[in-house]
C-alpha cells in the first residue's frame, strides 16, 4: 500500500491504482465540479464588471438629473428652464425605476453571493480530492448536495455570453 502525503497538491495527486473504478469517477468528478464552479463564479464576474457601471450611471444619473431639475424650480435665469427642469425630472425618474423596477441592487448582491460561494465550492472540491479513499464517497455526498443547494437556491445568472467568454479564458 502506497503512502500519500496529505500535503500533497491536489493538481498532482492521481487516483490509487488499486482503489475501485469509483474512487476514480469519484475523482473526475471533483474536478468537472471545481472547474464548473470556477466557470460559474467568472462568468459572474465578468457579468458584474458590466453592470457596476451600469448601475453607477443610473445612480449618478439620477442625482445629476434631480438636481438640474431642482434647480429649475428656483431659479428662472435661463429662458424655457421649466422645459429643461421638466424634462430632466422626468429622466430622473426614469432612470430611477429602471433601477428599482430590475432590482439592480438586489441582483448585484446575490451575484457577489454566488461568487463567493462557488469559489468557495470550488476550492472544497480541490481539497476533498485530497480526502483518503475511505472518505471519498462521503465528501462526493456532502459535495453533491451543497453544490445542488447553491444551483437550486440561485437567484442570480450570468448570461450565456458571459460563460462562453469564461470558458475562454
């Protein structure tokens, strides 16, 4: 019976030659789902690194339009002011729902949840990959249900664009 360091990088540890077929599915397995998790947390990056700006222009948008249009109302300097004053409230509160009514926020916070928790998963499949044979099928269970847990419990996607630029890279 070989002796394998636990310390040993997870990258580099090959399936005991003697252990059952399972132990080795077992360990494919762990890798398909620590790349899978890689590709769902990346993919969500990138989708994040899209929508940061987005959701700052429409916050800084709505501010700057709220203000111009404040000002319209007290002051009468500059001819047709209301127009302009109106018509900046009225992008003002455009940009406003647009923001409320696609949750924006709400979005982005269960987007950096998702990310943490797959990195997270990801990271779990790599050291259980590490386990001893005895403990395999058990971490393979306890895996498996956490990753069906946080796939089932997603409230947030990236679009498939985002994946394939993942995938990618």
């Amino acid at each position: 019976m070989k002796f394998t360091s636990r310390c040993q990088s997870a990258q580099h540890r090959q399936p005991d030659p003697d252990a059952g077929m399972e132990d080795k599915d077992v360990m494919e397995l762990f890798s398909r789902r620590e790349r899978e998790c890689q590709l769902r947390a990346r993919a969500l990056e990138l989708w994040l690194a899209t929508l940061t700006p987005l959701r700052w222009g429409t916050v800084i948008g709505t501010t700057i339009l709220s203000a111009i249009a404040g000002a319209a109302v007290l002051s009468k300097a500059v001819k047709h002011w209301d127009i302009i004053g109106g018509v900046c409230a009225l992008l003002a509160a455009v940009l406003s729902g647009l923001h409320a009514g696609l949750k924006c926020d709400a979005h982005q916070s269960e987007c950096r949840r998702l990310i943490q928790v797959y990195e997270g998963l990801k990271d779990t499949y790599e050291a259980a990959r590490l386990s001893p044979p005895t403990d395999l099928m058990t971490r393979q269970a306890q895996l498996e249900e956490k990753f069906g847990d946080a796939t089932k419990n997603a409230a947030a996607a990236a679009p498939n664009h985002y994946r394939r630029r993942a995938e990618q890279e």
